[in-house]
C-alpha cells in the first residue's frame, strides 16, 4: 500500500516538471484537445451565476436581434477575501464556453474570484456592448470589454472582499486582454495586478487570412465547400446525438470529429469551416446592426419573424479577409485619414503596443511553437519582447494543450 | 386533461399564425445593392446543405421565439426548483423511472417497425427493471448488457417510407416535422389509452407525475434557445434536428 502510495506521489511529481503533451500534428492537436486521462482535474459544475448588464441606450438594438440585447457575463466569488480574474472568452466565444469555462474551474478552485467576459466578436456583444458595431479594431474592442469589466464590477459589488484584479485571455482573448492592459496602464481604472495572454495573434490579419487559406484544404477545392460542410453538419449531428448539447462554438465541431479523426489536410479544412462559422455570424451581425450593406440591403429591416436562410449562405461563403477589405476598411477608412489599407492592419497588431508589452512587467505569455494561427516566424517575435515572461511550450497546436495537467497549473501559477 | 392540452394547442396555433409574416420591411421598390450576395457566392446548381423545407416558417420562428419565453419563465427555473430540491441520486431514479416507462412506447414501436429481437430485448429490459429495479427506480438492464433503444411513432413511420415533410416548430416540445409532430400525437394517445400508471383510478397521480416527467424531460436536454452565438440558429438547428432525426430513423 505504501508503496503505491510512494509511486502514485512520484508520478505525480513527476509530471509536474514534465512537459510531455502527446500530440504532436498541430492540427490534431488543435482538433483533439488534451486526451482525458491527462487532464487538469476540475469540478464537474463550475456553479457559475449568469447576469445581464442592462440595456444600452446609446445605440438602438435590431429588432432581429431582440434576443441579444444585454450582454450576459458569469461569475462566482469566494466566501472571503480573494484577487479576482477576469477571463475573455476566444474568437465568438461566449463568457462561459468551454475553454473559457475550463479557466474559470481552475482559477475558482485555485482561491480566485472569477468573472467570464465574452469575446467582443461574439454575436450577442456586437449587439449589446460593441459602441461602433465593428468589432475586431482592437483599440475600440478594449475599450468596450474595459467598459464591460467596470459595469460588472458596479453589478457584482462585494468590493471589500476583491483584493486585486487580474486578467488573462485566450487566443483573439489574450490580443483583447494585451490591449486592455495598455489601456489601463494609461486610465488606470482597474489596476491590473498581472495579466496573461494565451496563444494570442501577433498579427490579426495574418491570423485571419491563414484561418481563411485554411478552406483552401477542402478536399476537391473550395467548389466542394458545399459537400464538405454538408459533411461537417452530419458529424456535428452526431456528436450532438451523443451528448445532447448544441453550442455552434469550434468545441463542439472540435468534439465532432474526435472520434474519427480525418487527414491532416480535412483537419485544417475543418479548422476554417470552425472559424467560417464563428465570423459568419460575426459579420452577419455588424452588418445588421450598422446597415452596412454588406449582405443584408441597407434598405431592409429584418423583424423579429424575418428569415434569414437567405443571408445565412453568403455569409458562411464570405470570410474574415472579405471582411476587412469590403466592410471593415471602408467603414472605418473615414476615421483614419493618412492610414492605408496595410498600415491600419498593421495597428491591430501586437507589434503596435510592442513598446508596451516589453516594458510591462506584470503581462506575461503562454504560447505553443506549432500554434497553427501564427505565420511562419512569428513566434519568434514572442521571447524577444516579453523576455522571461514568455512561457514556449513545443508544441500543443492552437490551444490543444490548454486543459493538460501540466500548462493549467503554469497557468494558475502564474496568477499565484 | 387531454381536451385541454388541445385547447392549448389551437390557442397557440391561432397566436402563431396571427403573426407569420417572414418577408423583412424593405423601403423602396427593391432591395438595394450589397457587397456580397448569395447570387455571386454561389452557383445555382448546388443544393446548400442548411436548406430544410419550411413552409410554416413564420409559424414556427413565433413558436420557437415562445418556446425561449416558456423556458425562461416556467421550464427553466422548474428545472432549476427540481435541481436544487433533489439530490442527483433522486434524480436518476427519476430517469430510470420514465425511461423505464417509456420503454412500453419503445417496444409498441418496434413491433409496428418489424423488429422482433429489438422488441424482444426492450421487453426483457422492461420486465427486468421493473421488478429487480424496483418500478424501474434502478436500472439494472444495462449493467447486464442489454441493449437500450428510443423509438417513437415518427421514427416508425419512417421506416415505412414516409418523408419528414415540412419543419415544425412545437410548443414546449420544440424543433420537429409534420410526420414526427403527427407521431409524437399518436404516441401520447397511445399512452393515454394504455394508462399504465392508471390514472383512471387514480387521479391524483397525475399531480406527480406531470410535474416530474416535465422536469426531468427538460432537465435531460442542455439546449438553450438563442445560445448558440449565431444570428443563423434557426437555420441551423432546423438542418441539425432534421439530420439527427434521419440518422435516428436509420438506426
């Protein structure tokens, strides 16, 4: 019995100085996640509260969108005294989606305050929190989710038992929670104790056109974008069929083709049909919201009874970088005098608030060197700006290592 | 009871269509030019794998945009009572008990779809669970290894070739066809008739057994309406039941 016992502690121990995630395809990595056994242990109900921010007046919401017209947020507090953490949700993802639930078990069993925000690219927040209806202009979005925090933390109260704030981000997240930073390195209304950005974008528009290229592996060519997503539906069906739970996020397409993993080049097609779905209704919604004209006729007003069905298919057709240069760019074009269509890009980057980011003792970095999101090279920009603050695991894809043993306790570590 | 549910159902029915138009308010004679359109993304000749017949859409958007209201203001925070009250291992009895009781639908359907051994191992499990399982409290098939199997009278009327047909939103019920809508009323009459908790002696079972078996089947189902984070969830949860249900008849 001792024995085991003295065994069970070595293995342990063991793996806690070991970094040994087993996927080495960064596309299957992404696709599969952590294998369960090597799973950070986490409660099995998160026993989150759900609230709504009021209304916004300053903007009025479409009637189609009724639904999403307050922002809904998660949290749950310690009995006592606790710093708290803030965790923004990834592309599309809502406040408590599953990595994002993931990251508030962990920091909530770890003694923290946690709060859920989700992604400004979420539907539901370009509705009801996104002041220009836009989102992907990282200055504007921080300002938005800045704005969010404070409001939730007017709502929640309780200020006496909070003893600092923190932040931390995964994917488009952890851009969103670097530039919040520098935000409130400059306004100084939160006061950020530590912040950690996860597998973040350097580049948006490089990360985005690379999600984009990805449909590019549809086996047959991008005509077969009909028949492959036709086969995407079935084997969500049949994921859906198994677990009875619906959420159009890339976790439950990611848990789709689990059981049947398919070829490295499907694995990337599947990736951006993921993503295809995530800025679909992204796009769709700005659209909508600020009568762009951009699928949806300026001159039309959806009711709450409207169908869609016959905006649904361009906007799942159209992608991110159609997006940028038809709508994003000419709708902001007017605000930026002096800016080309490339040097705007360009402020989206993390390379704008480089000077920021190396100066900032209290931000700091997990990411994976097979991350899939990045261009090639340009995770080498990571340990050149953020020094010993950047934690490079080899290799884990884009998050597929995120819930394994060893990089969650890196990660609540960190706020330790 | 029954008489009254109908009640209901027209009521609804005639609220529903009162309010069915699809078609956006355009100002102007036409739409206006957009960037992108389906016409320049697509070549007509390719069927859209979202596309499900739906000539009731008006119809059901209304009912599915009710159905968001019945969840937030009597199902969800019954389901919520119901899991604050009872311990999980209550509540899994509660779930062995109707899929115990269920299992006479299942059976009665896979008679009508000619499946003999099928039947036969739904009535083993039956019998074995409601008797070692003490009413079916506990399921002790399963550990045996007996096959578990749902099948209603949509299913079984197509197995005998009979297509979905239009897209029904239901209230309460949710996403459904006009065969699967049709069957789930043949089946509830067809438990009402059989009676097997026999209500017609005991009526005041009724007050225990509704509030239940409403809790417990909403409990069972995590969806939540408007949830899914796409202005597009209509469409495609429309092209997802549609599909899960063809798979479910093929099985």
């Amino acid at each position: 019995m001792r024995l085991l016992l003295l065994l069970a502690m070595l293995a342990v121990s063991a793996s806690s100085w070991s970094y040994e995630y087993p996927i080495n395809d960064p596309y299957l990595a992404t696709i599969a996640g952590t294998p369960g056994p090597l799973k950070a242990d986490l409660p099995a109900d998160a026993k989150l509260k759900i609230r709504h921010l009021p209304k916004t007046t300053a903007w009025k919401i479409p009637e189609a969108m009724w639904y999403s017209a307050r922002l809904e947020y998660s949290y749950r507090l310690q009995r006592g005294p606790a710093p708290l953490i803030f965790a923004i949700s990834g592309t599309g993802g809502f406040h408590n989606s599953g990595k994002n639930l993931a990251l508030l078990k962990a920091f909530y069993q770890a003694g923290f305050h946690v709060v859920g925000i989700t992604s400004p690219t979420h539907s539901q927040f370009v509705v009801a929190a996104s002041r220009t209806g836009v989102p992907g202009h990282q200055r504007n979005d921080a300002k938005d989710i800045y704005r969010v925090m404070q409001q939730i933390l007017g709502e929640i109260g309780h200020r006496d038992r909070i003893t600092g704030f923190n932040m931390v981000g995964y994917s488009l997240g952890a851009a969103n929670a670097g530039f919040v930073a520098e935000l409130d390195s400059r306004e100084r209304k939160i006061n950020f104790d530590k912040v950690l950005m996860i597998n973040p974008p350097l580049s948006l528009y490089s990360s985005i056109s690379k999600l984009d290229r990805m449909l590019q592996n549809i086996p047959g060519g991008l005509d077969n974008f009909n028949l492959f997503f036709d086969r995407v539906v079935q084997a969500i069906t049949n994921a859906y069929k198994r677990s009875s739970r619906v959420e159009f996020s890339p976790d439950i397409v990611f848990e789709a083709f689990k059981a049947n993993p398919p070829t490295t080049e499907e694995l990337a097609a599947l990736m951006g049909v993921t993503f295809r779905l995530s800025s679909s209704a992204l796009i769709f919604t700005a659209d909508t919201r600020t009568n762009f004209g951009f699928i949806k006729p300026a001159n039309v007003t959806l009711t709450r009874n409207s169908s869609m069905s016959l905006y649904a298919q361009p906007s799942i057709r159209v992608g991110f970088t159609d997006y940028y240069h038809e709508f994003f760019w000419p709708f902001y074009e007017p605000q930026y005098p002096g800016e080309t269509r490339d040097s705007f890009a360009e402020q989206h980057s993390l390379r704008s608030i480089q000077d920021f980011l190396q100066g900032a003792r209290n931000v700091g970095l997990f990411h994976n060197r097979d991350d899939v999101i990045l261009a090639a090279g340009e995770i080498d920009w990571f340990p050149t700006v953020f020094g010993d603050r950047a934690t490079i695991y080899p290799n884990g894809g884009h998050l597929g290592n995120l819930e394994y043993t060893e990089v969650m306790a890196g990660i609540v570590g960190y706020f330790k | 009871m029954n008489h009254r549910l109908v009640a209901l159902l027209v009521f609804l029915s005639a609220i529903a269509l009162g309010g069915c138009s699809t078609a956006p308010i355009v100002k102007g004679n036409s739409p206006d030019e957009t960037v992108f359109s389906a016409q320049e993304v697509d070549s007509a000749d390719v069927d859209w794998p979202l596309d499900v017949y739906d000539p009731l859409e008006g119809m059901n958007r209304t009912m599915y945009r009710f159905n968001y209201h019945a969840d937030r203001w009597v199902l969800l925070p019954l389901v919520d009572a119901y899991r604050f009250v009872m311990p999980g291992f209550v509540r899994k009895g509660v779930v062995n008990f109707f899929d115990n009781l269920f299992g006479i639908r299942t059976l009665m359907n896979q008679v009508l779809q000619g499946r003999p051994v099928r039947a036969l191992q739904t009535t083993g499990r039956i019998a074995v669970n409601t008797t070692l399982g003490i009413g079916g409290l506990f399921d002790i098939a399963t550990p045996l290894g007996i096959r578990y199997d749902e099948e209603d009278f949509g299913q079984t009327l197509g197995v005998w070739g009979v297509k979905p047909g239009a897209y029904l939103v239901l209230p309460f019920f949710g996403p459904s066809s006009l065969r699967d809508g049709f069957g789930l009323g043949v089946d509830s009459a067809f438990d009402v008739w059989l009676d097997p908790l026999d209500f017609d002696d005991h009526p005041g079972r009724r007050w225990v057994y509704y509030p239940f078996m409403v809790a417990d089947t909403r409990d069972r189902v995590t969806f939540r309406y408007y949830n899914t984070g796409s202005p597009f969830e209509y469409e495609l949860v429309r092209r997802l039941i549609r599909t899960v249900r063809e798979i479910e008849v093929q099985k």
